[in-house]
C-alpha cells in the first residue's frame, strides 16, 4: 500500500509542478564522487519535479564550486505555454587540490525554486564510472587500484561486479558510500542497505561486510595470494531502486577506521593511534587538531600522500587517557571536573571506571561522544553510562542521549567522591570502540534549530522560519535571533524568543525590487547567562538547519543538515499575503479575528490553506504562537478553495501570560502534491497578552 502511494506521488509530481511553483527535489548525482585538483561533470536527477530555470549551485564547506552547464532545452516560443519540465542538468564541478575529503552538502537555485539538499563525496583517488552490463560475475568491470567506483543499484536483485588484479599481502580497504548519503534526500522514501563482498577468481567468497560505518560497509581484506579478485555491491536485502547511487572506494592506501585517543584539545599536535591498515604502516601517527571546538574528520599525512578522513573530537577541555586496569570503583581513574577523558572498551564485557570529587547540589554533566547518527562520529561503541558511589552503589544511568551516545545530568547529594562507569551496553568490545568522555559542570546553554532549511519567495512575497530553542542546564532567558548572509533585497523581522517560549517566527521577505539570486545563510542565536561560578558569559550558538524529508505515506520527516539558504525566484504563486492587523492585542480570555486576503499570481487558480502553524498530517512542527493564545480552528476560515479571502481567530487563555510584540504570521499554503506544500507569509503580526 505505501509503496503504490509512493508510486502515485511520483508519477503526479511533474504535471503539478508545471502548473505550481515547487522546489526541484534532487534524488540522486550520477557520478556522486568528485576528486579533488580534478574538473569533474556530474548530472542532477530531480526526476519528480523540474530544473527548468537552474542558475546557480550553493556548495557546503570551503574549497569545492560549481556551475550549471547551460541546457539545449529552450523556453518556449509561445509566452502563455508552461515552461518545459527539466529533469536533469549537468553541474561542472571545480575541486580544489586541497578541499576537505568526505561529503558535501549543495542546492541548485532556479528561477522557480531552491532546491532540496543534494550531497557529494569529495575524493582523493581517481572516479571511475559503472559501465552497463557489469552484473554477472563473468561480466565484471575491470578497475584500477586505488579508485572510486561510481554506480547505482538501480533494480531488484541488482548486484554490480568489478574485478582487479593484487598481490599477496596487499591490504586493501573497500569503502561505501551510499546509505549515508541518503538519509538527507526529500522525497527518496525507501533507503539502500548496501553490502559489499570480495570474491577469488573462481567465485569463492572470501569476505563481505554489511555496516561498517552504520549501515555503508566497510571491509579490510588480506590478499592471499597474487591473482585477479571480484568485488560486488548490492543491496543488503536484494533490494533496487534508479535513485541509489553509490560511490565505492577501492584502496591500497593507508585506511583509519577509527583513532585513539578520539579527542585532542585545539590547534594541537596530538599523536594517534589508527585503527585499520594504516597502523600496519605505522602504529603511532601525529595530527595537528582543528582549532574549533566539536566533531571534526581529519586525515593523517604520509610520505606520498594522506589517509581516508576519519573522526576526531576537538575539545578546550584538559584530557586525560584511562588507564588500565580500571575494572572496578576501586581501580577506578581519578580524573578532575572540568575535563575529557579518552578512552576505549578493548574487549567483550570490559569495564572502565572514573573517579571525581563533586559538591553536593553542584549539578555535572557527563557525556560520552562516541557514535551518533547524522554525524561524522562513527565508533562501534552503543555506550551505557552509570554513576555509582565509591562501593559501587548505581545512583544514575543512562543509554542514549544523543543516538548511541549516553550522557546525563547528575546533581551530587552530598560533598564526596563519585564513580561514572563506561561500558558497551552490549557487553561488546574491541579496537573500534573508542570514545571520549567529557565531565564538566552542567552550565547553563541552549542549541537551536530553524525549520524549514530554505526560503524561496518571488520579490514582494514572504516566507516563515520557525527557530526552536532548546535551553539546558539551568538557563531559562530569552534568547536574540539574528540573519547573515541574506540576498540583497531580502530581509527579516527582529526576533527574540522570550524567556517562556521554545519557538520564534521570523518572516523572509523580499523587497519588490528584489532581484533573483540565491545565498547560504547563518542563523544564530544569542543570549546572556551565568557559568556555575555565576560570572556572566555570552553564548553564541548556530542554528541546525532542519531538512525536511518525507517518510512512505506522507509523513513529514525531519533530518539536522549543515545548510541553510534562502533565494529569491521568479514572482511566486501566492504574492502576498495581506492582514488588515499587523498588531494584535488580546486580553486574558479574549479573542480577535485577524482578516485575510491572498494576491494570487494572475494564473494561479489552484487551492489554498491558511494556518499560523506549521502543521503537517495533525502534527505540529512550528508553533510560534504565545504561551496560552491559540488558533480556534471552528471559528477561523482557512480553506480557501479557489478563493482568496479568509480569516484566522486567536483566543488567549484565561490564565495566558503576560506577553508584548511576539511576531507570528499567517501562511497561505499552495498544496504541490499529496505531500508537498509551500508556505507563503504575510508580513510579521506582533501579538501582545496584557491583562
């Protein structure tokens, strides 16, 4: 049933898109890999929307560009004739010699729209395409070592051979990339599972990895003697689909899985030891960590060359290695508040201890960083945190925080010493399960996310963004929003989340004058606090980008990505949205009508919805109405049809809080297919609740 709805939301995309202004929905690059110093030319497939209109490319990180390489497609001759749907375009991609390895996100801005996120695995070693008819054993393609084999598992039962020549002894490491560049596509709905397996020239199979870096493989293989080998790569489960790409990365190189110690303090020359076949080069390696704090992936250079990127962890923190043994409380690893601890679970059912004086009611948080989905952090340690007294008495525990990460905040009971114990839940361990455990004083913080990751509006027209904070460990102030790096022309309201409320709205607009370009954005948020000391600190903190992706059967996905981006298209469906109140004032118990009129685009005749939330399937994900104040559904007219005018009505509360000046907006909601709409604002309402 999901995947013949699947089906009908395909197959209906194209023929609304024409009629509607969408945004071109990326499903896959063809080839996904790009090497760096190398000019490449990759092609976009937006398969169930269009590209017509495609000018510019927004690439994540520093050091990669690209360009739309100018269609043969023509507007049409006849102006009242639709524009012809573009299903693909071909990007030339610029790669420094010194880019980052790994994957990069991008958008394609057209006049129509901005795209949904694309991703590219930036590469060292030369990018080789899949030829057709590779899917027998006796058929495989012949590859050099090292490479990157570029492909798809376009089919069912789809499994893509490739053959290469080695030496006994060679180390070489297989790597996909497939899965992972996946989870951030919108409308993909089902995901690969892609295995690999090596094979002699006689079909035995000699080994086959299935998640190695979650579920991409990643298999070292021993060559044992000199000879020709295959490699496959298929779907776990036997499963295809035309949108699976997947890049392969075949080497003899110096691969690291994984380092120990997995953290290191700013700008510092650290030395690691690699796990994989690097360490068969060498067993100790020397890296000068990043200077910004938090997750980062690094290569280790050699003589001739550089390693695969593989995760470090940057922190200000003083860090200290466990020590062995460390089984119990008692050999338990004295460490000090603030600071990092690395360390490692090297077998089955192996226990590490830490010891720290803590001050009664002076709250700690202990977190490990490890394994976390969505994240360059891929250890294969599932970690369980405990926090026990010296006698081994748990007082605290905790799984997972953050995916497979445990962390927790413990407030002492009493002055003294305590034990935080790391450990695999699954009583798992090995070389690859290292970790980084931080202890520091719970300060206070917030993070912050903005929802949805683009904008894209017509001049004169507006948006919404709907920002949501998150404050931990004691803080509870307001928290100021703030735009850089908007197009010319375009502009947003002024917006601090007060001290009361998770969420904010801030309304995208675009001058009449605007003209059409597109731009990588910063949200950021900032806020006044006390450390534990009580000393006032500034917090800065960036908003994550929320991604939206649907699920099988039109569920409204959510995935944290690097970009956000706004962009000012050609004039939009809905031009604006007019409300007779840009200020609203409301007593407790009170409620007040708020007119409604759409100017549509002179061919627009389709549906409209109108709400002040962002609200998908009877969930909400955006809500930044007043604490207390609501939308009454019964009394407000928001189902427009094929007209134009309507009205939203508020009500505060009995009990609703005092608030001033909170900026929400009303959104008219062009519907693009079962799945899909896009949200056009009026310009900001600041609501106030007095008594």
């Amino acid at each position: 049933m999901r995947a013949a709805l699947g089906l009908l939301v395909l197959t209906l995309v194209p023929a609304a898109a024409a009629a509607q202004n969408s945004f071109p929905m990326v499903t896959h690059v063809t080839p996904v890999a790009v090497q760096r110093g190398v000019v490449s030319e990759v092609t976009v497939d937006c398969r169930t929307s269009t590209l017509h209109g495609a000018y510019k490319v927004l690439v994540g990180g520093t050091g990669v560009t690209a360009e739309v390489v100018p269609a043969k497609d023509t507007k049409p001759a006849d102006p009242k004739a639709l524009p012809p749907v573009v299903p693909v375009v071909k990007l030339k991609i610029t790669v420094a010699a010194d880019a980052a390895p790994g994957v990069r996100e991008f958008r394609i801005a057209s006049t129509v729209g901005l795209s949904s996120l694309g991703q590219l695995v930036v590469v060292d070693d030369p990018v080789v395409a899949e030829l057709p008819g590779n899917n027998l054993p006796a058929k495989a393609q012949p590859i050099p070592v090292p490479a990157v084999v570029c492909g798809r598992v376009e089919a069912a039962e789809n499994v893509d051979y490739y053959k290469f020549a080695a030496k006994a002894g060679q180390v070489l490491t297989f790597e996909v990339y497939c899965a992972r560049i996946q989870d951030k596509i919108h409308d993909l709905q089902k995901h690969a599972d892609p295995l690999v397996t090596v094979f002699d020239a006689d079909g035995k199979e000699l080994a086959a990895n299935d998640d190695g870096y979650f579920a991409d493989p990643v298999l070292e293989f021993k060559v044992p003697k000199d000879g020709e080998y295959r490699v496959a790569v298929r779907d776990a489960k036997y499963d295809g689909d035309p949108r699976w790409a997947y890049a392969l990365a075949v080497t003899d190189k110096p691969y690291a899985r994984h380092l120990f110690p997995l953290a290191a303090n700013p700008g510092q020359e650290t030395t690691v030891e690699p796990v994989g076949s690097a360490r068969l080069l060498r067993p100790a390696w020397t890296v000068t960590a990043p200077k910004t704090p938090g997750p980062h992936l690094v290569t280790l250079p050699y003589p001739g060359g550089q390693t695969n990127p593989v995760p470090l962890v940057v922190t200000p923190l003083p860090l200290v290695t466990e020590a062995e043994p460390n089984d119990t409380p008692k050999e338990a690893t004295r460490i000090t508040l603030p600071g990092g601890v690395n360390g490692r679970i090297g077998g089955k059912r192996d226990l590490d201890h830490f010891v720290f004086k803590a001050a009664k009611g002076k709250a700690v948080r202990l977190e490990v960083f490890a394994r976390r989905f969505g994240t360059v952090l891929r250890s294969q340690l599932d970690s369980q945190l405990d926090v026990m007294t010296p006698d081994g008495k748990v007082v605290a525990s905790n799984d997972d925080l953050n995916g497979k990460d445990a962390g927790l905040i413990f407030t002492p009971p009493a002055d003294g010493d305590y034990v935080v114990r790391v450990r695999d839940l699954n009583n798992k361990g090995g070389d690859g399960f290292v970790y980084y455990l931080e202890a520091d004083f719970a300060r206070p913080d917030f993070t912050l996310k903005c929802d949805p990751s683009k904008a894209m509006i017509g001049p004169g027209s507006r948006t919404a963004w709907y920002v949501q904070v998150v404050r931990a460990n004691g803080f509870a102030g307001p928290v100021k929003v703030e735009v850089a790096g908007l197009p010319a022309g375009v502009t947003v309201n002024p917006l601090t989340v007060p001290a009361n409320m998770t969420q904010g709205c801030l309304v995208v607009s675009a001058a009449p004058d605007a003209k059409v370009d597109a731009a990588v954005v910063g949200v950021v948020g900032t806020a006044d606090a006390a450390d534990e000391a009580g000393k006032p600190v500034t917090l800065v903190r960036p908003a994550v980008a929320v991604e939206e992706i649907y699920f099988p059967g039109g569920g409204r996905g959510r995935f944290d990505a690097g970009m956000q981006a706004a962009a000012v298209t050609g004039p939009s469906d809905v031009m604006q949205v007019k409300v007779k109140q840009t200020r609203v004032a409301l007593k407790p118990g009170e409620e007040v009508k708020i007119d409604v009129e759409v100017v549509r685009r002179p061919d627009y005749d389709k549906g409209l919805t109108l709400d002040v939330l962002l609200q998908h399937l009877g969930g909400v994900h955006g809500n930044p109405l007043p604490p207390g104040v609501t939308m009454v559904g019964g009394k407000s007219k928001t189902l427009l049809g094929t007209g134009s005018v309507g009205h939203i009505v508020l009500k505060a509360a009995p009990d609703a809080a005092e608030c001033a000046d909170v900026p929400i907006c009303v959104q008219a909601y062009v519907p693009i297919n079962f799945v899909v709409k896009i949200g056009y604002a009026s310009e900001p309402i600041f609501v106030t609740v007095k008594k």
